[in-house]
C-alpha cells in the first residue's frame, strides 16, 4: 500500500500530521493566514471523494455523516489501492503547481505514509487522546450526541487507529503510536485550544528555519493567487491568502473550502 512507483518534481513542503480530529486542518489554516502559505487540504479532499463515490451519503454536520466517513477511512486503510493512488495523485498535483511555502495535512494515516514518498522538509506532528478527538470530531460540527453516540464515535476511532496501526506497521514499518519515536516535533495538544497549539507551532525554531527556507526557495511566492470556494454558500472567492472565513455565510470550517486551482 501507499508505495507509488511515479516520481514527481515538487517543491518541499512541510507536513502538518495527527490522528483523525487531532486539529490538524485547522492549525494548518493558522499557519495559511498568519505566514502565506499554501495549504493542501488532503480532508476535505478525502471528504469530496467519498462523497463522490456514494460511500458517503448523510447530510454533512450529522452523525451518520461522520460514521459513514470513518467507515469511508476504514475501506482506504483495508483494500482500496485506487484511492490510495488517488490521494496521492491529488497531493502531488497540489504540491507540484505551488509558489508558496506549502503546508500539507491529510487524514493523519495517509499523510504519514505519503511523507515518506513527498518531498518533506519538516513534519510536525499533533498529538491528542482519543477523548479529546472525540469531542472536537463532535463539537466542530455542532453535532449533539448522547452518551451512547459519543461512546460509539470513540469506540470507531479507536478501531481505525488499530487498523491504520497494523497497516502502516506491516507495510512501513511505522509505529503510529509512538510518534516521538519517528517525528521530528510532536506537539501534545492536551489541554490547549487551537490558537495555543498554533502559537507552540510558530515559536518552534526548527518550524521557523524550515519556514526561511522554504521562502528563500520560492522567491515570487507572494503573487500566488488561488480560488476558493466556500461549501456552505457557494461563494468564490479570489486571494493571495488562504480563506478562513466566508465573508458571505460566515463559515470558517477548514474543510468546507474547495481550492479550485
Ligand atoms: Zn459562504
């Protein structure tokens, strides 16, 4: 799995990583906005695909919504060497048209594997318990969830950690559960809000050198416009930073904006 025999050119970039719900799309919209960097969204790409190919049905902001992407995210770490390829394929024809530092985050599994085939300056890597993604899996779309619901979302995450852990210990020889042992910068979000997480990240040195350098490699980076467009309103809207809030409806949801360039 993973392993793609196509060698790309492609600019460095840095990888932002976490298990599912560790806060990885929205630190990486932080980082969009406050640096100018280029952010490829491989969730919301992952949440496009399975919405395209009938897997994922339910009204988005619902519970049978997020079930039915976790047993989405279940049927890429099992068999589904298609859409591995295509993952890939998106991230790199992202990453191969970019001007700008870029950051990359994905569904921590496959952005994990894929760093060891893209051309990764820097991974960072956020780490967060299994009760704490729950709740922010819940909480980002407002979902109302009883006891039993919350136990049941906890309990299939768990499942897909168990999997994606086999998966990528056999085949990558990663061990997922010990990320200190394989990244570079592990930053525990326990107990802190998005913004503190995000703060931790931008004060790194190595985060800030890798950002210098990135930049230096990219001298005309400023001038990289993209199209975003927002999947709550439909609005398109034209900038040379990322999106982070619709001015029309107001949603600021990282995965509810399509990069349409
Ligand atoms: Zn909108």
């Amino acid at each position: 799995m993973f392993l793609m025999s196509d060698t790309v050119s492609i600019a460095p970039v840095i990888l932002l990583d976490g298990l599912l719900a560790s806060g990885s799309s929205i630190i990486s919209n932080y980082v969009g906005q406050s640096y100018s960097f280029t952010v490829v969204n491989g969730n919301q790409y992952l949440r496009d695909l399975g919405a395209s190919t009938g897997h994922v049905t339910a009204p988005v902001g619902t519970l049978k919504h997020e079930i039915q992407l976790l047993d989405f995210y279940e049927l890429i770490a099992k068999e589904n060497a298609a859409v591995q390829k295509q993952i890939y394929s998106f991230l790199t024809s992202k990453i191969s048209i970019v001007k700008k530092p870029t950051i990359v985050h994905c569904t921590g599994y496959a952005s994990y594997a894929f760093s060891i085939q893209l051309p990764v300056k820097h991974i960072y890597w956020l780490h967060a318990t299994l009760d704490d993604r729950t709740e922010r899996l819940l909480h980002r779309y407002k979902i109302m969830a009883s006891k039993d619901q919350k136990q049941q979302v906890k309990e299939r995450l768990n499942e897909l950690d168990n999997l994606w852990e086999e998966s990528l210990k056999s085949h990558l020889g990663i061990n997922m559960r010990e990320p200190e042992k394989q990244q570079e910068t592990v930053i525990d979000t326990a107990n802190m809000t998005t913004e503190q997480a995000f703060q931790k990240l931008a004060t790194i040195e190595s985060f800030i050198e890798t950002y210098n350098s990135l930049a230096s490699l990219m001298p005309d980076y400023h001038e990289e416009w993209r199209r975003w467009q927002c999947l709550v309103c439909q609005l398109v809207l034209e900038s040379n930073k990322i999106v982070v809030t619709c001015p029309r409806c107001n949603n600021s949801d990282p995965d509810k904006f399509k990069d349409l360039d």
